[in-house]
C-alpha cells in the first residue's frame, strides 16, 4: 500500500557547519525506500542531489477551509509539499496532507505536483518536527480520513517497519565533502 518512504530530519550541527547549512527549520532527507519507483518527489531533488524541506508555519503558505488548520507545512522555499494536519490530539505525532491539486501554481507556473494532485501523505514526526517520516500513498487523497486513522490504530506499523529496514542514504554527506 505504501508507495514509498522518506525520512527527513534536522542534521547534527557539526554536519550543518561541514555543509554550510544556516537554517534550522531545514529538514534534510537522510534516507529512503522508494520500491514502486515513485517520482512525485522529484522536483524537490536539487542540483547536487539533495532533497531538503523547511518546516514553514503553514498560515504563510495556504489558505484553507476555516474548520481544518493545519499548524506548519513543508516547502522546499519554492514549491510547497504538503500542509500537515494533525487532527487527533491524542496522537500528535500521527499527521496526514497530500499535494496542491491546482493545475497551476499562485505564481501562474505549472505545479509540478500536478500530475500527483490523488495522492496523500502519512505523516510520523517528533515533537519539535525536527524529524518527520513521509509515507506516500498512490492515489489515496480521497481515503486520507480512513488511511489516517489505519496508520494511528497501527494498520501500517508492519509495512512502515520492511521499508525503514530497506530504506537507503538519499545523500552521503561524508563523501561530498
């Protein structure tokens, strides 16, 4: 069921200075499982072959239905990948989102994330969000609600488990140096 498996996390200082890396609401892929060959993460893949987001305050970047806030978002500082939405307070670290379905972007761009508008998100994070685990269901926006509430009641726990094992470095750090 799971597409694929992305793991991001804030990096241990002495990397971020090797790496003059600034931020520190920079969430870096540090590994990943992509066993159907998924591609809808692509476009955040930069030039050297990093994949990195920032966790934004979502309240900058979408404006949504009133009854359903989401707290923070993630963005590549150019293109937002999902709001996070965290709808039951007795697992906080259980989110949900899925990406822009508009053909086009505010800036009247082409959204690249088009073309995967039907999937969604699965969201396991940290307290702080300096660690956040992307689980990526083809085709599933319209069952989020019911995918949610599988992932929370521990109906992925087995799969999520087989892909943390097969998950690989997205980047070796080390090596480009």
């Amino acid at each position: 069921m799971i597409a694929a498996y992305f793991s991001f996390e804030a990096l241990p200082e002495a990397v971020k200075f090797q790496h003059k890396i600034i931020s520190k609401v920079r969430l870096d892929c540090t590994k990943f499982a992509n066993p159907t060959g998924y591609t809808g993460l692509t476009d955040f893949v930069n030039t050297k072959g990093l994949m990195f987001l920032y966790k934004t305050p979502a309240r900058e970047l979408v404006k949504s239905n009133s009854k359903r806030m989401a707290e923070w978002a993630l963005s590549n500082g150019k293109l937002n990948l999902s709001s996070i939405y965290f709808e039951d307070t007795d697992y906080p670290e259980y989110g949900y989102g899925y990406p822009n379905a508009n053909r086009l972007l505010s800036n009247k761009e082409p959204n690249p994330l088009f073309p995967f508008r039907n999937d969604c998100y699965l969201f396991l994070t940290n307290a702080d969000l300096s660690s956040v685990e992307v689980l990526i269901i083809m085709n599933g926006r319209n069952m989020v609600s019911a995918y949610y509430q599988n992932f929370i009641e521990g109906g992925l726990e087995q799969e999520l488990l087989e892909l943390r094992v097969q998950a690989q470095p997205f980047f070796d750090y080390e090596r480009s140096l």
